[in-house]
C-alpha cells in the first residue's frame, strides 16, 4: 500500500465513529473466523489388479520399426 493511499485509509479511520468502528471490527472478525479454507484435495485410491483380462502384445513387436531401421 503506498503512503497516500494508506494516509487516505488512515483518515478515514479517524473519521468514524465508535459504535461503526465496533461494528466494522466486528465484520472483520467475523469474516476471518467463518473464512473457509480451500477444501481438502482429493486422494486419488489405487484399485490393484487391472490385467485380470490378460494382455496383448503386437506380433511384430520385436521387430524394428521402418523409421528406425538406418539407425541398426
């Protein structure tokens, strides 16, 4: 906050009365004692299995491919 802006906020402080000054700290407070954090992250649970169906591997999976071949 720059200086003036903080003396601008500083003089309207001054200018107000106790009973609005009561009730501005009093929506202060309640504002950061009912602020809500951000809610919990999720955890993701792992489910084991998965390759209860089996697997499949191409039948030229050994094989290198045609765009790797000058490299052999």
């Amino acid at each position: 906050m720059s200086d003036a802006a903080f003396a601008d906020f500083e003089h309207s402080i001054e200018v107000l009365t106790r009973p609005q000054l009561r009730k501005m700290l009093a929506l202060i407070l309640r504002r950061l004692f009912t602020f809500k954090s951000s809610p919990a992250k999720k955890t993701f649970v792992r489910k084991l299995g998965g390759l209860e169906k089996g697997f499949w591997i191409a039948d030229d999976f050994d094989e290198t491919p045609d765009c790797l071949s000058e490299y052999t």
